[in-house]
C-alpha cells in the first residue's frame, strides 16, 4: 500500500497506541507535514488497522470554521441517528447535555461551552466504554473552534480512556495558534512525515507504469517533486500516456502547478463531470449526489455517470458520498469558479439544501459565503443558526452568523 511507503515508524507508534487503548490508556497521534505529504493516506491506512476498535472520522473542511462542532457533528452524528439505541445508551448522565449539540432539535435549553466540551467527552467515554474508539480527525487548520475547544479538552483526559485521536496538521499553512498546545499532554505524539526518499519515488514510479523504468528517469521524478507523494502522482498521471518515459519528459512536465493540472484534465471530461466537480468545491466534504445533481442541474442517472467519470480521473474518490482525492485538488477546482461565481453558487446551494430538509447549521455555512442580497429568507436562516450555535455553547461562532445576518440586512421587523 502507498500510503505505508517508509512509514514504518509511524506505523508502529499507531500499533502501541491500539495496545494502550485495548488496556484503557489513551493517546493522540498528531500527523504533521506539508500538503501532499501523505498525511490523509496515512490516516486512512491506520484506520485500516484499528482491529476491533469503533471508528469514526471527521475532516475540517475550509468552508465550515465558522461554524459550532462541525467536526464534532461529522463524528458523532451520523451513528447517533442510524443507532437510536446506541444513542439512548450513550447520551445519558453526564454526557446528556451532548444531544443539544450531536443531535440539535429546537428547545434546548443553552449550554455554556465548559458544558459542552465537559458532556462530550463523557459521550465519548460511554462509547468508549462498549468499545474501544478510534477518533479521526483530518486537516485540524480548519477546524471549528467549538470542536476545537472539545478536542482540547479531550487530549487531557485520554490516560484514562481507551480511546485513540489520530489527526492531522499541515505545515506550511494556515495555522491555528492553539493547536500546538495539543501535544503538551503526556498522552500525546506528533508524527512528522518526510519527503519520500529516491528509493520509495522510484517503487512508485515503476509500480505506477508496470515496467522497467531508468534509474536516471526514476531520479528526474524524484528531483522535480521533492519526494511529496501526491505531487509524484500528479506527475505520473499526467505522463501516462507516453509509451517510454525520458529525463527530459519528466522535467518538462513538472508538476508545479496542481491546479494546470487539474484544470487540463477537467477541461478533457465532459460537462457533467466538470458540473459535478464544481458543485462539489462547493458543497464541500461529503456531498451527497442528489444535491450535487439539484446545484449542477443534471439528471441523477447524468449526475452519477460525471461522478463516476471523475472518480476514474483521480479527481473525486470512487464511492458516496462525494470527496475530493485530495484537498488540493478541491481548492483548484474551486478556484477555477472565479470569485462572484462561487458566491452565487453557495446562494444557490443554500437554497437547494434548505428545500432537501437540511439543517440550519449546513445552510448557514453557505450563507457566510454568499452575497448579502436583502434576502428575508437568509436573514431568518442566519438568525436561527445564531441561535442554535448559542444553544450548543458557541458563542463566538453565533456572534459570526449574527453579524453576517445583519450585513443582508435583515427586514426591520427581524
């Protein structure tokens, strides 16, 4: 597997942690390296050993700092509502001030975010407490800073849990100041990556092209991508359809610029694939196919077919719901949009998830995002999400909806 290419080391530090948390003591494991590094390979081939452990994960994402537990919810939400007797189990005692967050519905009375962060962990220690828990949680730059301020809070007390946090940070990047304070506790390891050795670059380029390749060609594609994985991918996809590699193919086909890379190949797919990956940049992380068809404008059957189309590209992961390969990948697609477009489409995504029954929190993410358009309707949804972020103990994240509904404006009687 690619992703345990020359990261033996930090394979193992992952294998200790299972065999602490199989005996109740905790740990987090904090990936760290530059962007195309293997970070979320890596977490995907430690998810892949978490033997008998109960797995969820989250990834920030960009669009969503703004707003309350985003991480939070991606984690727990999901198996709360497939399992409503697992969530009756869990979310009791202690950990019941936690469904005004996890499963937010209108009454709640509201919680102060010590409350919150307090109950979620006792939520995680009743999960925890039927099986040992593997929490993921990828691209911790854009985390929310309710999730944030649980995750803290967590990290101080996994000595006692038999629970394993295994995140990711990129260097080199937007970065949190308050992260770093993560690794103070004594459960917890940061795993930096390195760049690919010339060796490693070279198994991928001759497992990638399934031949004999020169040494010297293997070296040119070390050189020109620095050993980053993702970018000697980049590379090689876009040298596949050369019969016999050269030095001087590779060097003229560096890698540089991801997004002329990704570009060319969107440009080359047809134009349900290029609707869907756009919508996608939109939508985000985990976007379900029937509203990536509703924004595109597409049937289903034409929505799924440039799905699949993207997925046999290397732009989206096969499968649902639909992800980027790679959060490069997503932000090039997304900055091809232009600025005024990628307002006006999270408008028109608002909208769309608002009539699917979305809730309030996933609506709002996109209003943050669009124009102020004296629209009624957005003020009132921006008010509501204000109000349940109030709810759940985010005070700082309502302030941020609040004042954006006032910028619509709202009407005088809101």
């Amino acid at each position: 597997m690619d992703g345990a290419l020359e990261r033996r080391t930090e394979l193992a530090v992952a294998r200790a942690a299972y065999d602490d948390a199989r005996e109740g003591r905790g740990s987090l494991l904090l990936v760290t390296g530059p962007a195309g590094i293997g970070k979320s390979t890596l977490l995907d081939v430690i998810a892949a050993e978490a033997d008998g452990f109960r797995v969820l994960r989250a990834r920030a994402d960009e669009l969503e700092t703004d707003l309350p537990f985003g991480v939070v919810r991606q984690l727990f939400e999901g198996v709360l509502r497939r399992d409503t007797a697992l969530a009756e189990r869990v979310l009791v005692d202690a950990a019941r001030v936690a469904r005004a967050v996890v499963l937010p519905t209108e009454g709640h009375s509201p919680v102060s975010p010590q409350a919150a962060a307090y109950a979620l962990t006792w939520l995680v220690a009743h999960l925890a407490a039927e099986q040992p828990l593997l929490l993921v949680v990828d691209d911790l730059a854009w985390i929310d800073d309710a999730s944030s301020r649980w995750l803290h809070h967590l990290a101080g007390r996994l000595d006692e849990l038999p629970v394993v946090v295994a995140t990711t940070l990129r260097t080199g990047g937007p970065r949190r100041t308050d992260l770093g304070t993560l690794l103070d506790g004594p459960r917890a390891t940061e795993l930096p990556l390195e760049s690919l050795t010339a060796n490693a670059v070279a198994q991928l380029v001759r497992r990638a092209r399934n031949e004999s390749v020169d040494d010297d060609v293997c070296a040119a594609c070390s050189e020109v991508t620095a050993g980053n994985p993702f970018l000697v991918h980049e590379l090689l996809r876009s040298l596949r359809r050369l019969p016999a590699l050269t030095v001087g193919d590779v060097q003229q086909a560096r890698p540089d610029a991801v997004a002329r890379s990704v570009g060319r190949r969107l440009g080359a797919m047809s134009v349900a694939a290029q609707r869907i990956a756009e919508v996608v940049a939109v939508l985000g992380a985990g976007a379900e196919l029937r509203h990536a068809a509703m924004l595109a404008e597409l049937e289903l059957d034409d929505a799924a077919a440039g799905a699949d189309e993207l997925a046999e590209h290397g732009i989206l992961r096969p499968g649902r719901p639909l992800s980027f390969v790679h959060p490069l990948v997503r932000t090039a697609t997304y900055d091809r949009l232009g600025a005024q477009a990628r307002s006006h489409a999270h408008a028109a995504a608002a909208r769309t998830l608002a009539e699917e029954g979305a809730d309030t929190q996933q609506v709002a993410k996109h209003l943050l995002l669009a124009p102020p358009l004296a629209d009624d309707w957005a003020a009132a949804r921006l008010l509501a999400a204000g109000a349940a972020a109030l709810q759940g103990g985010a005070a700082t994240e309502a302030r941020t909806l609040l004042a954006r509904a006032l910028l619509e404006p709202p009407p005088p009687a809101l």
